[in-house]
C-alpha cells in the first residue's frame, strides 16, 4: 500500500519531470532560429565515414565481374542490392523523429564498414548481394535521420548546413575510390577487407561527440504533425520536387556507377578510372558549398533551373573530349561541380516544404532517390551490354532536360506553404 505522502511526493517528482522535458523541447524550438556549427560538421563528419564504404562500389564492379566471371548487366545487380533496402527510408525517419536519432547515426559508419569490406571475400555473387543488402539497411537508418538532424542544425543556414553535410558524403566519394584501388593494389582485392578500420573508428568516436539531446527532448514532447494532410495540402510541390529528383538521379547514375567501367573498356589504366571517379565527386564537394549556399541567396528554385540547363551540354562536352589525356579532367571537375551542386539544394527545399515531419520527408526524398538509381543503374547495364557501354552514356546524357517541367512546380522564392484544412 503507498501512503499518501509517498503519493503526493511522486506526483511532485513527476511533475518536474514534465517541467525539465517541457523546457528541453522548448529550448530546442528555441535552437530550431539558430545555426549549430558544431552540430552540422559533426554530422558531416559521420557522413563521410559511412558514404566512404558505399563509394567503393564504382571500383568494385570491374574486379566482382572479372573474379566471379559474370556480366556486366549481373555485376550491376550490386548497385540495387546496396541502394534498395532505401525504400525503408520514410519509415525509419518517421521512427527515428519519435526517438532518438543518435542511435542511427552512431551505429552505421561501422555497419556499413564490415558489410562493404567483405565483399573481396565472397566465394558466389549471391553472397555479394547478400553483404550489399546489410549495407543498404545501414544506409536507410543513416541517412533519413541524419538529413533531418541536420535540417535542426541549419536554422536560417539550411542551404549552407546541407551543403556542409553533403559536403562529406561527397568528399568520402572523392577519396573512396582511391581508398580502395590502393587497398586492392597493396592487399589483394581478397586483402582488402583491412579497410573496415576507419568505419568502425567512427562510430567508436560519434558514440562520444554526438549531441542530439534537444532534438530528443523534442521528440519526446511529442511535437509531430499528422503527415498525411501535409502532404495532400503541398502535393503540388512535392510533386516537383520528387519528380525532379528521379530524373537527376536517373541521369547520373552512369557518371557515378559506370565510369570506372566506361574508362576501362576505352583501354585506359585502373588507376586512371579511379583517378576520374574521386575527380568527379571531389568536384562535387565544391559544387554542393556553392549550390547550397547560393540557393539560400537567390533561391532554390533559380539555382535547379540554372544547374539543369548546364548539365546536359557538359555531359556531352566531357563524352566528346575525353581520350585519356590528363587534361580532360578539368571538364570532368567542371561537370561534377554542376551536377552534384543540386544535392543540398534539394535536401534543404524538402525540410522547407514540410518542416513539420523532417524525418519522414527526408526520408522520402532519398529513399526516391536511392530507388531510382537502383533501377536506372540495371536498365543502364542492360542498355550497356546491347548498344555499348559509350553509346548509352551519350543517349542518357540528354536526361537532365526532362527535369525542367518539374521546377515550375516548385514553390518560388519566399512563397507560403499551404497548410492542411482543419
């Protein structure tokens, strides 16, 4: 039986228990008008440990097809195993807002390090796929939180803060390839699983400087909206938004997946491809500070029509000069920092269009993403096999301008976001 003061004094110690949580979430709604610098580079930081495993698939389609004896349109079959499990993206960040996101970002890097650095190993492709898929589910409960943590973090600086975050995804991209070319040239493709070491690194390191206890308390305050009357009041932009992402990410899944293949197919060296790959996403890094920051400038929407227009022409320019010559990778460098310039950009309209349900939208606009470059990356490979890897680079260059329609639905500069009836 509890006594009456015992009663009392607990209704007390719960009462201020609802008033530390109550003042938590509104310290962090307060944070919301802030830019959290710090918050932003560390969660750059985490990016680039895990997208470091994942940009390793360029290079090693080449050795998986030449070890297991397989062709190119089955070797493609990597890009979708790893980029499926994406789909779960809306559901982990819907998850994810109602928790803790911490828990997501901390426990990646070194999950997604021990599938990818296997895959040297694996006797059969059905085992590639296998170690593909675990990465892939690393990857679905990396990102979608990560995005919307970040997008807290931004505050009025949410083109600059996506560029930051994008920024490391890209840079892990650029140094990838390299990465793991050297650690097959020195170990063996066999040996190279050694690169696990820095996955695992990181997260040992973000269990101990990540900081998402406002972003939580939040959480727990319960502050969510109801997602499905957002979306039915915004379909509109969303539907741009969404539209205009498929189509990007359709259009360089050959440049990102490929190259490498295409490169090598020409006669040029394995350390030239790897070169170009780690090129064309370094260039990226300085594309997505330049996009992300001049869209919180002039607007996200001039930014994508100015991007979408250039696109096509460098793709075509750098098809039409490439011949192995050194030199050519300055058009190369041109092309990543346009192409890739439009990834803040889009990550950052997605937390504007509904910032009421960060999580899930974030979610959303990369499992969309992820899904489309899964199934461009096997009709790419098919199409390689039939008509030539070269030929299909030129016919898919022209994408990019079938993007264009999707930006006039796009909200302009400043405009009010409907809102759901009552």
């Amino acid at each position: 039986m509890v006594s009456k003061g015992s009663s009392i004094a607990g209704d007390r110690s719960g009462s201020v228990s609802d008033q530390v949580e109550a003042l938590a979430a509104d310290e962090a709604e307060e944070d919301e008008d802030e830019y959290n610098a710090k918050g932003t580079w560390i969660a750059s930081g985490a990016h680039f440990a895990h997208d470091l495993y994942p940009s390793y698939i360029g290079v090693l389609i080449p050795y998986v097809q030449s070890q297991l004896g397989i062709s190119l349109a089955l070797a493609s079959l990597m890009v979708p195993a790893q980029q499926m499990p994406s789909i779960l993206q809306p559901f982990i960040g819907y998850f994810a807002d109602r928790t803790s996101r911490r828990l997501f970002v901390v426990l990646t890097p070194g999950i997604a390090a021990l599938s990818l650095s296997m895959i040297g190993l694996a006797p059969h492709l059905s085992v590639v796929i296998m170690l593909l898929l675990v990465s892939g589910l690393a990857s679905a409960a990396f990102h979608a939180p990560a995005v919307a943590m970040v997008g807290e973090f931004g505050g009025p600086k949410l083109g600059r803060a996506m560029a930051i975050f994008m920024a490391g995804g890209e840079l892990a991209r650029t140094i990838g390839p390299l990465v793991i070319t050297a650690a097959i040239a020195l170990f063996t493709f066999e040996g190279s699983f050694v690169v696990l070491v820095f996955g695992v690194a990181a997260t040992i390191i973000l269990y101990f400087t990540l900081d998402t206890t406002k972003g939580d308390a939040r959480a727990r305050a319960g502050n969510q909206a109801a997602i499905k009357p957002l979306v039915k009041a915004r379909l509109r932009p969303l539907t741009g938004l969404f539209g205009y992402s498929i189509i990007k990410a359709i259009a360089t899944v050959p440049f990102h997946f490929f190259l490498v293949a295409l490169l090598v197919s020409k006669g040029y060296s394995e350390w030239y491809a790897g070169f170009a790959l780690s090129i064309l996403f370094g260039a990226g890094v300085i594309g997505g500070f330049l996009g992300g920051s001049l869209s919180d400038r002039i607007g996200r929407k001039k930014t994508l029509i100015g991007v979408t227009l250039a696109t096509t022409p460098l793709f075509y320019l750098y098809l039409w000069l490439e011949n192995g010559s050194w030199w050519v990778l300055g058009v190369l460098i041109i092309v990543g920092m346009i192409t890739m310039s439009v990834r803040p950009v889009n990550l950052a309209q997605a937390q504007e269009i509904l910032p009421e349900a960060r999580g899930p939208v974030a979610g959303m606009m990369l499992a969309v993403g992820f899904v489309s470059m899964s199934l461009g990356s096997i009709a790419f490979g098919s199409l390689a096999d039939w008509i030539g890897i070269e030929t299909a680079f030129w016919i898919i260059g022209a994408m990019p301008m079938i993007a264009l329609p999707f930006i006039a639905l796009l909200p302009r500069y400043g405009e009010r976001l409907a809102q759901p009836e009552q």
